[in-house]
C-alpha cells in the first residue's frame, strides 16, 4: 500500500505523462503539416530569395528567435491539485510504467549489480587464496611453533621450536638484563607498577601478587596499556581486571609528573624493561601478557571444557605463555598476510586488469577492500580450526595459536557484518547514488530544452 505522498506523486507523473503525449500528438500533426508545406512550396519552385520582402521576412524570424522570452512558471501545488481532481481513485506504479519500463529497470538494476559484484564478490581464484594461505600457515604453526617454555627455565637454555628460538635470540640480543635493568630504572612508572596487594588501597586479598600482577593490571597490557597506563600514571591509581569486573584501586605511589607524550614513552620504555626482563634466579621469568590477555578475565566466568576461561587465562601465562610466545605465534599469520597481499594484487592485475597500486590498495587495513576482508577471514578461520586441532590432539591449550584466534574474531567479526549488513546498504546505496545522477542528467537536458523554447518564436 503506498503512502498519501506516493500517491500524489503517482497521480502528477500520470497526468504529465497524459499532457506529453497530447503535446507529442500536436507535434506529430505539425511534422506532418510541415512536410506537406515543404512539398507544396518544392512544387511551386525556388523562392526568390533576392527579393526585399524575403530579406524582411527573414530579419524578423531571426530577430524573433534571438529574443530569451520567460515560460510560464507553473505551480507544483497546482499540478498536484489538478492531478488529483483527474485521478481521484487510488494509484498504482503500473499506472505509469510499462511492461517494457519495468524490464529497462530490472535490466538497470542488474548492471548495477553485476559492476557491484566484480568489485566486492569472491571468485574462485580468492578462495584459493585464501584457503592455500591459511593451509600454509597452519603448516608453518604446526612444525615450527611449539608451546612456551616454563617461566622456571634458564634465561639462556635453547627453547624448542624454530620460531621459538628465532625470537628467543632477537629478544635475548636487543633486551640483555643489563639493558632491561637500565630501562626499569629510567622509566618507573609509580602506582600503575603496583605488585602487591599492600600496594592497593581498600582492594580484597589476592588481588595482585609479584607472580601475576603484569597480567591483570591494565597498565601492562601491550596494547591497552599505553591508555590505563598513563591515565593510572597521572591519578596514582592501578587498573585491575578481578572476578570479571574493572576496578581502579587508589595506591601508595604518588601520581607521576608529566604531559601526554613523556607519559607514553616512560610507559614505554617500562613496557621494554619488562618483556624479557629475566627473573632474580636469572629464568625466564614471566613476561608482558599477550595483547588483550588481561582484559579477557572479564569473562572469565565462560566455561572452556571442565575449566572456565579466567582459570585457562591464568594457567597459559603462569606457564609461560606471555608476549614473547605470542610473537612467536605471529610469525605464521604474518608470513600468511603478506603471501596473500601478493597473490591478491598478482591475481587482480593478470585477471581484473586493475592497476598494481589499485590492487595494493585493496589490502591496506584502513581501506581495505571488503572482499580482502573476507578472504582474510576464511584465511585466519582455516589457521585457527587447524590449531583447535592440534590443540585438541596433544590436550595442551599452551599449543593454542593466540595471534591466529585473535586474527579469525577480529577479521571474521567484520566480514560477518560485511555479509549481513554493510554488504545490501553499500549495494543499494549505490544503485540510489547512480539513479540520482541519472535524474540529474535528465534534469539538465531538461533545462536545455527549457531554453531553447524560450527562444522559438511565437
């Protein structure tokens, strides 16, 4: 049913349609008044066209023609008056389009379609891509990636794992103990490095410990460690995530004296001091926690087999899976994004025709193209269900892919808003945007001819 508006709008198409075809109907009379006025004058031969009464004549048409005269400006409230006196029954589209409008519209809204889908919809080669990648990297987490090493090992002892060692070397050459010390002591960072629950003001026991503080204080995260850290910096306050809330204690430090930027690079460097900073018995100690690891205790309440996710959290870090370990389980995911970067933009050249640059820019995160999202997706999927099974097979979450689980949630969470929703309002959206600029094309042809009657004579 359609609305008062529509209806209007229905009944003033219809009656300028019915007016056109009147006005199209007086033309064709004219043409034909005019070819018969053509073939009388050929009979009567050539028009002396020397004579002072033709010259006149002349003069005055192209005078007449020359002179810009005002049409009659009509009233849209007038039209819409008029057409409904006409029409007063109810209207429908089908008293304005044809079977054959209708067809033109479908065929319209097809291209528009098929132009949309040779930009964003996958094709064979895509899946290839992507599940080829995914196999790969799955491949390189299987036989290279082995679980972390206990806190409890020798900072020097040789891990197991070829990406394992290969980081265990970068972080043992950039981050000696002397060097980790001399960041510690350049960049105290006051209450927000609270490690004890003495340390806290009003908090329950057990908050924090020595053993487990850099995971659930905020200030450590990574990630989300450069916005608590400083914002605990600057109040003398400690962010801790307990019993699946945040809570903010109120410490003994003092808050620490600085603007924004000196802030994040002495929460910087502390960061630097402890990500490989070894223990007082020289182990390995325990490092920074994984990007987000802190924060996931807020559901720690979700169960995970016989176990709850909090328990699981807290087993995986006090057993040495820290932020040294997760760039470990980078390295195959990493290998994998860029592999499909360049099979993607090889593959849009030879097969698409776009240009190399074009193609590059598809693949880069903030304009990526929708289609390389979901490619990135089932890439990350297939990593992560291989993992779940390599997880499952030798019964040792310390085996999990964190980098490749975080990738599948992060790029699987918006490919499936893709899919469902961004997907029909890009779509549409563009078809509306093409349809305007039709109707404006139309709208200044129309004007043309607007001027060009003002100049016919009368």
């Amino acid at each position: 049913m359609t609305s008062k508006d529509e209806q209007w709008n229905i009944k003033a198409i219809t009656l300028l349609q019915k007016r056109s075809d009147t006005i199209e109907e007086a033309h064709d009379e004219i043409d034909k008044e005019i070819s018969t006025t053509k073939r009388r004058l050929a009979e009567l031969g050539d028009v002396d066209k020397s004579t002072p009464d033709f010259a006149k004549r002349k003069q005055v048409h192209l005078k007449a023609m020359s002179e810009h005269k005002e049409l009659p400006d009509v009233d849209p409230e007038t039209i819409y008056n008029e057409a409904e006196a006409a029409f007063p029954e109810a209207a429908k589209l089908d008293d304005i389009l044809t079977a054959d409008d209708w067809k033109t519209v479908d065929k319209r809204i097809a291209a528009h379609i098929k132009d949309f889908n040779a930009r964003y919809a996958l094709d064979g080669w895509d899946y290839a891509i992507a599940g080829g990648c995914g196999l790969f990297a799955a491949m390189l987490d299987w036989l290279f990636v082995k679980a972390p090493a206990k806190p409890t090992t020798a900072w020097t002892t040789e891990v197991d794992g070829v990406f394992n060692r290969g980081v265990q070397q970068a972080f043992n050459h950039f981050l000696t103990p002397e060097v980790s010390k001399e960041f510690g002591r350049l960049n105290t960072i006051g209450g927000a490095d609270s490690s004890t629950v003495a340390q806290l003001l009003g908090a329950p026991p057990r908050t924090l410990a020595p053993k487990n503080h850099r995971l659930r204080s905020l200030s450590h995260d990574p990630i989300l460690g450069f916005l608590f850290g400083v914002l605990d910096m600057q109040r003398g306050t400690c962010t801790v995530i307990e019993n699946g809330g945040l809570n903010i204690y109120q410490t003994t430090g003092e808050p620490v004296d600085g603007g924004l930027f000196p802030l994040l690079g002495r929460l910087f460097g502390h960061l630097l001091s402890d990500v490989n900073a070894p223990s007082a018995k020289d182990n390995r100690g325990m490092g920074l926690p994984a990007p987000f690891m802190g924060i996931l205790r807020m559901f720690g309440s979700l169960p995970v087999g016989d176990s709850d996710l909090g328990k699981q959290i807290g087993y995986m870090y006090a057993n040495g899976y820290d932020f040294r370990q997760f760039v470990v389980t980078s390295i195959p995911v990493l290998i994998m994004e860029v592999m499909m970067r360049v099979f993607y933009a090889v593959k849009q050249v030879k097969r698409a025709g776009a240009p190399l640059g074009e193609a590059l820019m598809d693949t880069i995160p903030l304009k990526m193209n929708p289609r390389f999202r979901m490619m990135l997706a089932m890439a990350y999927g297939t990593v992560a269900s291989v993992n779940g099974a390599k997880v499952y097979i030798t019964q040792d979450i310390l085996n999990l892919n964190y980098a490749a689980w975080i990738g599948f949630i992060w790029n699987g969470s918006h490919a499936l808003k893709w899919a469902l929703l961004d997907k029909n309002l890009k779509l549409w959206g563009e078809v509306e945007q093409k349809e305007i600029e039709a109707l404006e094309r139309i709208v200044g042809q129309i004007g043309g001819l607007t001027d060009r009657a003002g100049r016919l004579p009368v």
